[in-house]
C-alpha cells in the first residue's frame, strides 16, 4: 500500500507541477492504475476553479475530425492499455504518465495552443481530468471523448462502434 500526501495550491507555476509529476510518476511506476487517476485528481485540482469546462464529443465526431485534420485526438491512456485494444488510426498515443506529456502535445499542436484537442482515455474520466486541467496550460479549444474506447454512461465507446483501430 502506498500513501502520497500532497499539498494542493489553486495556482501553481508549470515549474512546479512538472516537478510534482515527475515524482509522483517515478515513485508509482510499479502502481500504473493508481497512479494515472492520482495524476489525474492531481491535474484536475491544479487547474483554476475558472478553467473552461471541456466541450464533448462522441468518438464518431471525434474520429470524422481528426480525419478530416480538424481537430488532434490524443489517446492518454497507458502504453499497457494501447497494446491491449490498439488506439484509433487518427489518435496520436501520448500517455498522461509521460513525463513530456506537455511537450510533446505541444509538438502535436504545432505549438498552437488555440487548435482543436480532443482527448480520449477507456472510459471518459481521466480524459475529462486532463481536458479540464489543459485550460490552466493556455489551450483553448480543448474536448473529452466522454465515452472513450471502451465506452461509458455517455456512450458504447470507439471499440463498440467498430471504429477502425491500429497497433502504437
């Protein structure tokens, strides 16, 4: 059993939550589930209490976007959980657990904070975590695949709906 106690403040410097991250990610490595929701109550309860709610998409929507180059799906699950299911053809792997998961949804972004991001996780949590607490990172436009990959009250997920899948 691990116990973590961390200290909350409403604003914290990019700094200092990459700092957190990165010692919660490596002191939980081996606790994979457990640490991604702590990663994600962590981010969430970062954010500002005045960040945007994320905007919703089903993963039909989400999928005819990024296919038609509208919008960058980013698939935040583990590496573990995208070998299991395989992750959609038009979703870029970049696991919340990733120490440079910032930069490199900066790289996917091109650097422009203001273009369409959707987010998609199994079932629509983690992903709403993040999405929320993307506003606190300049990101404007930033949607939750509520349903995920494997579904969720919100809908019959990417797997259900047979969207196509590949191997990350």
């Amino acid at each position: 059993m691990c116990l973590i106690y961390l200290r909350f403040q409403p604003c914290c410097g990019e700094k200092e939550v990459s700092g957190v991250l990165n010692a919660i990610q490596m002191n939980l490595a081996a606790y994979s589930q457990r640490a991604t929701l702590l990663v994600a109550l962590w981010l969430a309860l970062s954010a500002p209490a005045f960040a945007a709610e994320p905007g919703q998409l089903d993963a039909i929507q989400a999928h005819t976007r990024a296919e038609a180059g509208k919008l960058v799906l980013v698939d935040v699950r583990t590496e573990e959980e995208w070998r299991a299911t395989g992750i959609g053809t038009s979703a870029i792997p970049i696991s919340m657990l990733d120490r440079t998961f910032l930069q490199k949804l900066d790289a996917a972004v091109a650097g422009d904070k203001t273009r369409p991001v959707a987010l998609i996780c199994a079932g629509g949590v983690r992903s709403a975590l993040v999405a929320r607490a993307l506003a606190n990172y300049g990101f404007s436009r930033v949607y939750d695949v509520s349903e995920g990959m494997e579904g969720s009250r919100a809908g019959p997920g990417w797997l259900a709906r047979k969207l196509p899948l590949k191997q990350p």
